[in-house]
C-alpha cells in the first residue's frame, strides 16, 4: 500500500479526501493526525408520513469516528494530491 507523509515527518496510509469502505458503508476521510484518521459515517433517511397524511424524510447529521490513519481499509477513491 502506499503510504504518504505528513506534517510531523511520519507515515500515513489514508489521506484527507479519500472515500473508503467503513461497516459495509462509503465514508469520506475528514482529517488525519498522526495518530487517527477522522472518517464521517452517513446516516440513513427516515421516512415516515404525518398524522394529515404528508410524507416526511428526515436525515440525521453524518456521525464522525476515529481510526487508526494506518488502517488497511479499502480506498474506492483517492483525491489527486
């Protein structure tokens, strides 16, 4: 795997951009550190209809989870550097 270097003189696998497969789901990578690559997980669109009879989505924020910036998860696809 290729591996880039960051800000502090150490490797990284993941870059800041990238989209990769996280529990079976395309998440983009939002910040890297040394230590954790910060990756945001999508959430799934409720549906429902009101007691008048109206359709309504609703959408609840991406949630953001730390993972090791070394991961071996697959990346779907890198943003140019």
């Amino acid at each position: 795997m290729k591996t880039r270097w960051n800000f502090n003189g150490q490797m990284t696998r993941l870059r800041e951009g990238d989209l990769v497969m996280f529990d079976n789901r395309e998440c983009k990578v939002t910040r890297v550190t040394p230590t954790a690559a910060y990756i945001s997980l999508p959430r799934q669109v409720h549906e429902f209809e009101t007691r008048f009879g109206e359709q309504v989505k609703f959408v609840a924020p991406a949630k953001t989870t730390a993972i090791s910036a070394n991961s071996e998860i697959p990346i779907l696809n890198r943003r140019a550097a």
